[in-house]
C-alpha cells in the first residue's frame, strides 16, 4: 500500500517556531540549521556592505539579507544570506516576502550548511532561473561563482583574487574584502 507525503508549503512554513534555527523548504521538505557562527554573520555583513554600496550607487535594485522568505515556488521557501533583486524585477518584492527568483543568491558556507548549499540549493536556484550564485567559504577564504545563464560556467576565486559579475556592471570585488 502506497503512502502519501505531505509536501510543506508557505502556509507551514509561516508556522515554524521562531527558535533560533533557520528553517527552510526545498521541494517540499523542511532543512533546519543552527545559527551561524561569528565568521559567517560577518561575511554576511562584509558581502552585503560591498554589493549594497554598488547597488545603491548606482540605483541597480535591492541587497537583502536572512531572514527574508523568498518563496520560489508553491514547496520551495529559502531564506539565502544575500541576495540581490535588480531594478527589473522589483515588482517580485512583496509585504511579506519574495515571490520569484533573485538575480544573484550569495550563500556562506558553514559546516552545517555545506551540503545543503552545494547539493539541494545550488539545484534549486538553478532550476527556479537564478542567474549567477556565489558560494562564499570563509574557512577557505574562496568564493565559487556559479553562471547559470549560456555560457554555463563555474569560477572559483581565492584571497588574494579579485572578480567581476556581470550581474552587477561596473562592480570589482576583492575576496579579502568579504572575509
């Protein structure tokens, strides 16, 4: 006899305790993870700061950082350590939440985390239409940037490396900057 899975929606996800951990769902399955270490928040300050800047500047759309739902799908809610909207697609920035894919998703590693943001994310926000996802690891001072558009290409830059995204015109970062 067949069993039958209740796959997770927004309408539960809005239910989850607010108990310190970060709950997500990605196909219909629920991942929670523990707060994020000291290093991580600060990448997330230092990543955010650096693109916000540029953004601004240039009034190219919004920076946000978690917690903000995004909501990809009817069972796929994450909430990424930053994000960008660019000036097109603002109109998917709701009262409550995001309703669509962001231009650029940047996740920072954590051992609890690690699995989740190269495996199950990573496929998720290539098949919901991200256009480029950074893959920023604190431990080894890198950032993996992965284009999802044509050409399809990954590039990894270490510490002592600088990089462009063409998601964001004009902006040179430096790794060091980040960490």
């Amino acid at each position: 006899m067949a069993t039958t899975v209740k796959k997770l929606t927004y309408s539960d996800f809005v239910k989850f305790p607010a108990d310190g951990f970060r709950h997500e769902i990605i196909e219909g399955d629920e991942f929670i993870t523990p707060a994020p270490s000291p290093d991580h928040q600060s990448a997330v300050v230092n990543i955010s700061r650096v693109l916000s800047n540029h953004v601004g500047a240039g009034k190219l759309g919004r920076v946000f950082v978690a917690p903000t739902d995004v909501v990809l799908s009817k069972n796929d809610i994450v909430e990424p350590d930053v994000f960008f909207i660019a000036q097109k697609n603002l109109s998917r920035i709701g009262p409550n939440n995001i309703q669509g894919a962001p231009d650029l998703v940047i996740e920072i590693l954590s051992p609890s985390t690690a699995a989740q943001d190269r495996g199950p994310k990573l496929a998720l926000y290539e098949r919901v239409g991200v256009q480029e996802y950074w893959i920023a690891d604190p431990t080894a001072r890198t950032v993996e940037i992965r284009e999802f558009g044509r050409p399809r290409r990954t590039r990894v830059y270490k510490e002592d490396q600088s990089f462009e995204t063409k998601i964001l015109p004009g902006l040179t970062v430096r790794v060091t900057d980040l960490f």
